[in-house]
C-alpha cells in the first residue's frame, strides 16, 4: 500500500512546559548547576591532593620519553581509571608525571599497560585501537 504522505495535523502543538509563551525557546528560572554539591566537595579533596602529592613526589616516575620528558611532574595520574573503578584520592594508585609521559600513557595503552603504568579492572576486555 502506497502513502500520500503525512496525515496534516488537526490540532496545534502544544507548547511543553519548560517554553514560554510566544517564543520557541526553553526558558528557566535558575541556573543549571555545573556541578553536584557531592562531585563539588570531591574535587576540592583531590585538588588538594593533587597539590600535596606534586610537593611530596616533585619529578616524573614514568620517564616513558626519555627524549622528551622534563623530568619535573605537571600531572597526577591513576594506574587504575575511574571507569575501571580506581579511587582518585588512594596515594597506591597514583603516580606523579610529566604532561608528555602522560599523554603518552593515555595514547599508547598497550604499551602503557604492559609497563604497568595503566591498569585495568577487566583485563579481558576489548582494548580500544
């Protein structure tokens, strides 16, 4: 069976309830908030974390670039990702490095894996490329 097209409507739209009259966009009353009271107070410990963990350990443990690595830490990272379950503010999962080491880290996970400088919870899985 062959359609005409769209049936034509019969009656008109309503307007949802986040949109004021006689424009077509959204409008609120507050602002939406960047971020959770809960991810908020979260940041402000690792924040001072990360400050006290850079005075603690000043030079790079990964020294992955040897050509290139300052030698100086920029960087917290965590061998075990949060998606992986990892807690960002436990000393034994962090290590301090250098922005080049780190980018290192993150574009080369095999290799980063294989120097144990990136663990996985589900070392099964399917890696990505």
């Amino acid at each position: 069976m062959k359609r005409s097209g769209f049936k034509p409507r019969t009656t008109p739209m309503s307007r949802g309830a986040g949109l004021s009259r006689g424009t077509s966009t959204l409008s609120r009353k507050t602002r939406i908030k960047p971020q959770s009271a809960k991810a908020k107070a979260k940041a402000v410990l690792r924040s001072a974390f990360v400050k006290a963990l850079l005075t603690k350990r000043p030079e790079c443990q990964a020294r992955i670039v040897e050509a290139a690595c300052t030698f100086f830490a920029d960087d917290v990272h965590e061998k075990m990702t949060r998606a992986s379950g990892g807690d960002i503010l436990d000393e034994d999962n962090c290590i301090c490095v250098c922005r080049r080491c780190h980018d290192f880290i993150h574009n080369d996970r095999k290799r980063a894996e294989a120097m144990d400088l990136l663990d996985s919870r589900y070392p099964g899985r399917d890696e990505r490329a």
